[in-house]
C-alpha cells in the first residue's frame, strides 16, 4: 500500500491522481476484532487522491471513506460506524525534518506528513485519518444504558433484577472518617 512519487511527473506533469479500494485484509493490522488501535475494519476502504508536486514537496488533498468496528464505550458491544472524511496534506521528505524535534509550522496550515523512500505510506495515511475520525467515546447508541453495576448484564439486551445501590463514594470516605474518630 504505497504509492509510488517517481512516477510523477514523467510525463512531464506534477500532478497524479489515485483511486483505490483496499480490502481489509490489505491491511497489516486488520482484523475481525476491535484491535490496539481501538477498531477494527470491517468493509473495504476506498481513497481517492489528487497528488500535486511542489519541488521536493508533494501537496495531497483527498478523501477515504470505510467502515470501522469499534467497542461501545457504556456496553462494550462491538458495532459498526461509517467513516467518510477529507483530507489536505503536505508531504515532505523524512530525511531533512529527522532529529529536529518540531514540525514546521508553515503558513497554510496544511498539516505536514513525510514520505520515505520516495514513497507515501498509504496505511499511514488512512489509519491516520480514521483515528481523527474516530469519536472520543464511542457509542452504540446515544440511548445505550450500559451494564448493570451489580451484575454486569447489558441492559440493552437483558435487562435484570437488580436493585441500583449505587452509593456516592464520597459518602463511604465520610463514614470511614466517622469511624475512625470514634475509635480514637
Ligand atoms: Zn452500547
Ligand atoms: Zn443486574
């Protein structure tokens, strides 16, 4: 999965333009489980790129669009969001930014990504940008109502018989403190 720079401008333009679907097992993590990375894909993943060159820099303005399988963060089921999002890069080289601690802020704003070996990682890209899709805590539903705290059933599913007993743990601290002043 890596798109290859020295192909562009052969004849004699700067540009290149990329449209491709990716199965998820082109991917090197992939699997059916929602992975360390927190999903998993489940369907194929389809780009499309514009691919400008600037010198040693390569502009690249696209978008990628999947399906991702993520953990519900209230009832831990696995489920399914769809993904479509945009992108704007600029790719520089990776050998003159190693060692230097920051990136350059540069006055477009553009993000700066680097490619190696006169090469852009594809993977990278798309995995980067399903990571800043991905919402911060995921949800089922918004009306998900979790697990039960005693024991443990998804509520969603199978609702059970237990009473909530949930008590403010600030409370419990306040008890311990009466506690222990009596004693002493
Ligand atoms: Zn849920
Ligand atoms: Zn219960």
């Amino acid at each position: 999965m890596r798109f290859d720079l020295t192909q562009l401008g052969r004849h004699g333009r700067g540009d290149d333009q990329l449209d491709r679907t990716y199965e998820p097992s082109a991917f090197r993590y992939a699997g059916q489980n929602v992975d360390d990375e927190g999903y998993a894909i489940v369907a194929p993943v389809h780009l499309v790129m514009d691919v400008h060159k600037q010198a040693e820099v390569y502009r690249v303005t696209g978008r990628v669009d999947g399906t991702l399988r993520l953990d519900c963060g209230r009832c831990l089921e696995p489920f399914d969001v769809p993904v479509d999002t945009t992108f704007e890069l600029r790719y520089v080289p990776a050998s003159e930014n190693e060692g230097e601690g920051e990136r350059e802020v540069a006055d477009d704003d553009l993000t700066t990504a680097f490619y190696r070996e006169n090469a852009i990682d594809l993977e990278e890209l798309i995995r980067e940008q399903f990571q800043l899709a991905l919402p911060m805590k995921p949800l089922c539903s918004e009306a998900c109502k979790g697990l039960c705290p005693e024991c443990g059933a998804n509520l969603n599913t199978n609702p059970c018989e237990c009473k909530p007993t949930w008590a403010d743990p600030r409370l419990g601290e306040l008890s311990e403190l009466l506690k222990n002043a009596k004693h002493s």
